[in-house]
C-alpha cells in the first residue's frame, strides 16, 4: 500500500497560495511602513552633492564644530542610490525601492530556507505553510530595520550571501566543483556592501564562519583517516576566496582607511539608543527574544536528528555564526533584525522536522479538511486586515514618505526661517541632518547623525552633557560660537536655559523650544520679533523632504 506523506495532505495548491497570501500581507505591514528615517534628509543631499557634480564629500561644510574636518561617508553608495531614485521618482521611487529590497530579501531568504531543507531533509520537502510562519515570524524581528537608510543593503546582501553560500556548499560537495559560481560572486557582493554600508562586516564574519568550518571539518576528516568530502584544489580554492573577499572592502574612496575608521569608531555609540543592550529581564525586544529560544530549540532538535552528520551540515557554520549574531545582538538593539534573517531557514526546517515527527508519531493529530480550512480561514483573516492597514496608509498618504510633527522642529524651523533667524544652531542629534536640510547654507549645526564620521570627541561629549545636564553642560554654549538653540521639550532642557540670561526665550511648541543668544548680531532680529506677531507663519505639511 503506498504511504501519503504527510505534507501532501493538506499541501496542495490551496496551501500553496495560503502561504504566499499570509508571507504578501505580513510583508507590507512590517516592511511597507512611509515613515522617514532622521537621517534620511543627509543621505539625500550627500548623495545630491555628487550627483551634482560636487564629488564625495570629504569634508564638513554643515557644522560650526568640525567645520573641515574629514568626513568619512562610507555609506556613499546608498546615497548616491537613495538620491538618484529621489531624482527621477521622488519619495514613490524610494516606497518602491525599499518594498523590492524587502522582496528580494524574501526571495533570497526562502531560497536559503530551500537549500538547507534539502541538505538536512533529504527526499522531503517544507510544507508551505510552516515555512510561511517561519518567515512571517522572522519579518517581526526583521520589522524595525525596514527603514529609508543605508542599513536596507545589509539586510538585502546578508541574505543573499546566505543563500549563495548554502548553494555553493552543496555544490562543492555534490558536483565537486572547484569554485562554484555562487561562492565566485562573493567579492562583487563585498565590495558593493562595502561601499553601502558598515554591515559588510557581518557578511565578512559569516563568510569566516563558514570557512573556519568547513577547514575545520575537512582537517577533522584527516586526522581520523575517514574519506574528506572536499579536495585539496577545492580547499586552496576556498582559501583564495576569503583573502580575496577579505581584501574587496579596500575598493573604496578611503582605501585601507575605512577598516582604520570603523575600528576606532565602532565604540563610540554608546549614547545612541539603538547601540544599546537589549535588556534580558525585560519585555523589551521580545519578538527578538523568542526568536531566540526558537532558534535554540530548533537547532537543538535539528542536531539530535543528525546525530554525528550534524558537524558535516550546514550547521556546522550557521550555528556558531547564530551564537555570534545573538551576542551582538544582546550588545547591540540594532543588530536584532539581523539575527532574523539568519535564523530564519534554521527555524523553518526545523519547525518542518518537528511537524513530521509530530505526525509520524500520532497520525491523529492530522488536521482534518474542516479543521484545516476553519484555521485557513482565519489566518486568510489576519492577512486581509494586514492588507486594510497597507491600503488605508495608501489612501491617506499615497506615495509620500511622512513625519511626525512632534518628532521634528518642523514648526521651529518654518518660524526661524520666516523671521529671519540665522547662524550656528544647536539642535538635538536627530534633528540634525533635517535642520542642515532646511536652513543651510545660511545656518550651520552643533552636530547631526554623522557623529563619529565628523565630529572629535570632545564635540561629542560636550553634546551630551548638555542633554543630559551633567557636569559641563554650559561647555556646548561657552566654548563654542552657538548663537540659537532649539530643544526638544520632553528633554526637559528649558529650564535650564531659562537660567542662562544671555539666552532669549523667543518661540515654543509642542516638539520644541528655540533659545537666541543676546549678541549685537541677533539684536534686530530680537526687537524685531518683540513687535510681531511671532505665530505668523505657515505650517508646512509633514511630508518628506
């Protein structure tokens, strides 16, 4: 009698379109968000200074504290790419841009989840569904990159790489190839992250991973005297690779300097909140924490199926590098989404091996056609409402890229500019690179999101103490030219600049306060604001730039 497998009972071309239903309206509410990013507003004009034929910028020109200063813009490729589609779409061609990222990241996520399921279920294949739920579950960890910066090209390349690795690990051991195609491209695809975007050094560390495990594993093979898997010429190969890969990022405009800059600066984030620790004993991060111990228990049983096999799978490098990834991801709250990508075909396949099992094991636990189509139907819900969400931020926004009127001095700035009121100004970090968008040349700023790229350390300090009021909090106002500061009014900063009686209060609302120093400079514009009405002024509308 011929046994039905399992997946083929309620797996059918239902099943099929089911998942691709769910994976399209999860996809669009966590990836399809038109929110901007703070420092969206530089990316543009950087990348629009060398398309206008300015070059790379290479020195500060924005700031009154590092003006002239080296500006390290490694992520000059992602400007150029964000302000070229600015060019010729506007704020529709960036949406667009950042949902096929989020595509293509799918595609290369579910290719990966493919290729394992292969490897570590042989003859099988994953039921859509369960792959679908992996995938829908890693898009929640994944969610809160999905944003309009450079940081889409680490998301996008560190899946890819994935995926080409697993295809060429196979390949080497299957067609015995010396260097398949999908491990010869690797370079390209470092030197273009490279140029994109820090991240490159997460795909540098799982390319590592990968090969301290297969020379790991082939070196094990001889000294036990068992039959290696690969040759000497596919060894040597491998071996010509990671030095090539390691040497692509030094194609650059800075050359050796960019590995200099990111190893002297890597550590000083640690006032920006996304560079803070996620907290263990807490609820914070929690999608990211039950990925997890998902992933922990899936590996957990991946590994006790194979037994010995287990350290001459995929696992062998996706399993230290996911121990890695966690670690600077506990470290680092930024470094949460791309421990998703990773651990998702992980996941999958084991979320698949514990399905078979499951069903091997009690054959009632089968879903029947009235149970399966009842729990279809509400999932097929879900994934309506998802889709509501993402069509009625269409209706009301339409293909703008929107900001928050809070989050942003937009009425400030609109009130400076009407008035008049020029010269170095103080604003929040996050308010940075959106005031050097709106009042520079005219106006230049304490500081912005560049932070280590352009600013000493000193400056940095200094910034800081005065937002948190700690000892030397004046420095940022004595020891530099500030002529007007804007707060933020939930920081609370006012009161102590009420204090300071070379400051005038001149304009408050509900994102912000504006402080003008007393000087002869600003004395008529001073006087002048004292006989006008100083909430005359249009209220621009919040949509990008």
């Amino acid at each position: 009698m011929t046994r039905i497998r399992p997946e083929m009972a309620n797996a059918g071309g239902s099943s099929v379109w089911l998942a691709l239903f769910l994976v399209l309206g999860s996809a669009l509410h966590f990836l399809g968000g038109n929110v901007a990013d703070p420092d969206l507003w530089g990316h543009l004009r950087y990348g629009q200074m060398i398309l206008e034929g300015h070059g790379l910028p290479r020195e500060d020109v924005f700031s009154y504290t590092a003006a002239g200063a080296p500006f390290y813009d490694h992520e000059w490729l992602s400007d150029l790419v964000f302000a070229s589609i600015y060019a010729v779409a506007g704020s529709a061609g960036l949406i667009a841009f950042k949902l096929l990222v989020g595509a293509a990241m799918l595609l290369a996520m579910w290719d990966a989840t493919r290729v394992l399921g292969a490897r570590l279920l042989p003859g099988e294949r994953l039921h859509p569904l369960v792959a679908a739920a992996a995938m829908i579950a890693a898009l929640a960890v994944i969610s809160p990159g999905a944003t309009f910066r450079p940081q889409l090209f680490t998301m996008l390349l560190l899946a890819l790489e994935t995926a080409l690795l697993l295809h060429g690990d196979r390949r080497l051991r299957e067609e015995r190839v010396t260097l398949p195609w999908e491990l010869a491209v690797l370079p390209v695809l470092i030197v273009i992250w490279a140029n994109a975007h820090g991240g490159f050094l997460v795909g540098l560390g799982l390319l590592g991973c990968y090969g301290a495990a297969t020379l790991a594993q082939e070196s094990f093979a001889r000294l036990r005297g068992l039959p290696a898997e690969l040759a000497p010429r596919q060894l040597g190969a491998l071996c010509a690779l990671g030095v090539a890969c390691a040497a692509m990022p030094l194609l650059n405009p800075y050359g050796v300097e960019l590995y200099v800059y990111l190893a002297t600066t890597l550590g000083m984030h640690d006032q920006i909140s996304e560079w803070d620790p996620v907290e263990l004993l807490s609820t914070g991060f929690l999608r990211f924490k039950i990925m997890v111990v998902v992933t922990v228990a899936a590996v957990a049983l991946l590994i006790a199926r194979r037994g010995r096999d287990a350290a001459r799978s995929p696992l062998a490098w996706l399993v230290p590098f996911l121990a890695v990834a966690a670690a600077a991801a506990f470290r680092h709250q930024r470094h949460t989404v791309l421990y998703g990508i990773v651990a998702m075909p992980v996941v999958a396949v084991a979320a698949e091996q514990l399905r078979r099992l499951v069903l091997e094991r009690r054959p009632s636990l089968r879903p029947r056609r009235q149970v399966f189509a009842a729990a279809a139907l509400g999932a097929a819900a879900i994934g309506v409402l998802q889709l509501s969400w993402f069509g009625v931020q269409l209706a009301r926004d339409g293909l703008d890229i929107r900001y928050g009127r809070i989050d942003y001095p937009v009425d400030a700035i609109e009130f400076m500019r009407t008035h008049d009121l020029r010269g170095n100004a103080a604003f929040p970090f996050e308010w940075g690179a959106y005031a050097i968008s709106k009042l520079a040349p005219e106006s230049r700023v304490f500081i912005d999101g560049r932070f280590e790229a352009v600013y000493p350390q000193q400056v940095i300090e200094d910034y800081f103490a005065f937002m948190h009021g700690t000892e030397g909090w004046e420095r940022l106002l004595d020891d530099y030219p500030t002529e007007i500061v804007v707060v933020q009014r939930w920081r609370e900063i006012h009161p102590r600049m009420f204090s300071r009686p070379d400051f005038a209060y001149v304009y408050s609302d509900p994102a912000s306060l504006v402080f003008v120093r007393r000087t002869p400079t600003n004395d008529d514009a001073l006087e002048r604001l004292a006989s006008v009405d100083r909430f005359d002024f249009p209220r621009p509308p919040t949509v990008f730039p």
